[in-house]
C-alpha cells in the first residue's frame, strides 16, 4: 500500500512512502506538523512512514490537515487507501486461500 488514511473524530493515521525509511525526513515531518495551531501531537514511525495526528477539531479539520499535507508533496488523497478498503481486500485474499485449501482438501470415503 503506497498511501493509507483512517480518520475518526480528533485522531488520524496516515502512511506515505515519503516517510518510510527516511528517519530524517520523519523528523523533520514532526516538526513542521507541531507548529500549526490545532495539532495536539503528531507521532511518526519511518519504518512503517506511517503518522499519527491528534487534533483539535474546533481549530482544523481533517480536510485541513490533509490539505497541508497534500501541498508539502506528504500525500496524495486520491491515492489513499482507507481502512474499509484494506479490510476488505484482506478478507478477499483470506476467503481466496481458504477457498482453496477447501478445495485441495482430501475428502475421504474413497474405497
């Protein structure tokens, strides 16, 4: 997955490949976000480029924040995957393996 967001009120995870495995970039992604009015925190881990906001709703929005991100070249919304999607691709491949170990099953009964 190159991009992924999940958003529930106040909280949102992103994961970019502009931050997988660049700690420095991460850093500096840190620093840049816990300046702007309205953040409460963000957290980053380089290894998984994923980062997590919390904010406060009354001073910027999701829309807002993805909208900065987007204008630093972080992320790109129409490229996103959200957590439904993943969830459902997940059970698709899940079902998919387990269709097939039940047809590959031996059955017995035979003389």
């Amino acid at each position: 997955m190159d991009y992924y967001i999940h958003y529930t009120p106040g909280r949102m995870r992103i994961q970019t490949p502009v931050l997988q495995d660049n700690p420095v970039r991460a850093e500096e992604f840190e620093d840049y976000f816990k300046r702007i009015d309205g953040i409460v925190s963000v957290r980053t881990n380089s290894t998984t480029g994923s980062a997590l906001f919390y904010f406060d709703e009354k001073k910027i929005n999701c829309e807002q924040i993805i909208g900065i991100l987007e204008s630093h070249d972080y992320f790109s919304l129409v490229r996103a995957e959200t957590s439904d999607q993943f969830v459902e691709q997940a059970t698709e491949k899940i079902l998919g393996v387990a269709g097939k170990a039940l047809l590959d099953f031996p059955m017995g009964g035979e003389d």
